[in-house]
C-alpha cells in the first residue's frame, strides 16, 4: 500500500503527456515534475508558441471524479500569450474557468485574412467566467465572458492609426465560440467572429459591417475602397 501511494505522489507528468495521443498540429517539449505539481517548457500549437507552463492538480477534485487542474503559463519577459485559468475534465467534458489572457493584438491580427496589410497595435486582454466544451464534438456548449484590446490602434498604409476602444462579448453559437464586437467604437464596427475547432484544428470565420461616422479615423478613408462598395446605409460589408 505504501509502495502505491509512493507511485502515484511521484507519477511524473511527462508518462501522463507522453500516454496521451495528442493532434499532430500540437508538440509539447521540456516536460518535468510529477503529476500532482509540473511545469511544461513549452507547447506549440499551429505555430503559435505558449512558454513555461505550470500546473497543480487539486487532490481532493479527484473524489468528485472531476479533476482540476490550475494552470499558469508565460510571463511579461517571455514572448507569446501569457494568463492562467482552471482546467477541469469530466467523462464528457472540459470546461475551462476563471480564465485571464494576454496576447499580443497583432499575433492575432497576423493569423485572419484582412482586406488590407496591417500591424495591430496594443493587447488583447480575454476573461472568460467559464467555457465548457464537448470532449465528443469539440464544440461550445457555454461560455461567458469578454475580450479587451488595450490601447488599440493598427499601422496601415504607413500611417499610425489610434482606433480607440474596443471590446467584445463572448458566448457560444451553433457549437463555435463566438465573440461579438460592441458597437460603441470610433470605426462604426458591427462583426462576430467564430472560433471552431474542426478535425482537431483551430478555425476563425467573421463577417460584419463597417459603417465610417463621424469619429472614424481620417487616415482610414483612404482605405475604404479596398473594401469594396458601400450599401444603401453606407455600410462596408467585412467577412473573413
């Protein structure tokens, strides 16, 4: 019995990670420390680098038959997003809580098709109360929570462009994440994007309008027919 329980308080992580078929798309590298308390170096998805990773799993979340997992990861020196949140894995689901993030602005502005070549400028700063997801379909059953950009502003045809405030809310539609910009913005931006997951990789859609008031950047007007033709309401019709 004593040998046992000395098994299971030094399980290392990396026999857990390393037992666990993981998409080709995500690499996990530089595993220590056990089960119980460890710190991954860093995990690679789709490109996308998350540096010094630490978790601790809740001892007594076992007796619920749904273990919890706090997890920290990156900081303010190291690149790449950096925050925290609480993993919790069921028969059927997983459902994040408690989540913070911080990302660059312009490593997301990199990913989406854009209409035109910008550098985005500040940080996206995601807080979601919770998210659960299906461990079947992978899709979104509940999410609650909002997204920031800090100090938002783009660089666009070598003009350097202050955008002003902007903040989504975040909930789930038809089984994708879905992040719905406020209208009360300088650009006159109506949009949602989707975030899915499909065949174990992550997928962004958007579609929405832009209708130029009168705080609408100067230095942009320039760029609106790029985008096309105005409807009837002067609206810029936007889908990535």
């Amino acid at each position: 019995m004593s040998y046992l329980v000395f098994i299971i308080a030094t399980l290392p992580l990396a026999f857990v990670i390393n037992s666990v078929k993981l998409p080709n798309h995500i690499n996990v590298q530089g595993v220590s420390g056990t089960v119980w308390q460890g710190e991954i170096a860093q995990v690679v998805v789709n490109q996308n680098h998350i540096q010094k990773i630490n978790t601790k799993l809740s001892f007594w979340s076992l007796f619920t038959l749904t273990p919890k997992v706090n997890i920290h990861f990156g900081n303010d020196i190291l690149p790449g997003p950096q925050g925290e949140l609480t993993l919790a894995i069921s028969q059927s689901t997983l459902e994040l809580s408690d989540v913070t993030l911080y990302v660059k602005a312009n490593d997301i502005a990199q990913q989406l098709k854009l209409p035109l070549p910008v550098t985005a400028k500040g940080d996206a700063e995601l807080q979601l109360s919770s998210i659960t997801i299906s461990l079947s379909t992978y899709e979104c059953q509940q999410a609650q929570g909002n997204v920031n950009w800090i100090r938002a502003g783009v660089i666009a045809m070598k003009q350097n462009i202050k955008l002003g405030q902007f903040a989504a809310d975040l909930s789930c539609e038809q089984g994708k994440l879905a992040a719905t910009v406020s209208p009360n913005n300088d650009l006159g931006l109506s949009f949602t994007a989707l975030v899915s997951a499909q065949r174990g990789k992550i997928a962004a859609t958007g579609q929405g309008h832009l209708k130029p008031g009168a705080k609408f950047p100067e230095q942009l007007k320039s760029a609106l027919p790029f985008l096309g033709r105005a409807d009837a309401q002067g609206r810029y019709r936007l889908q990535f």
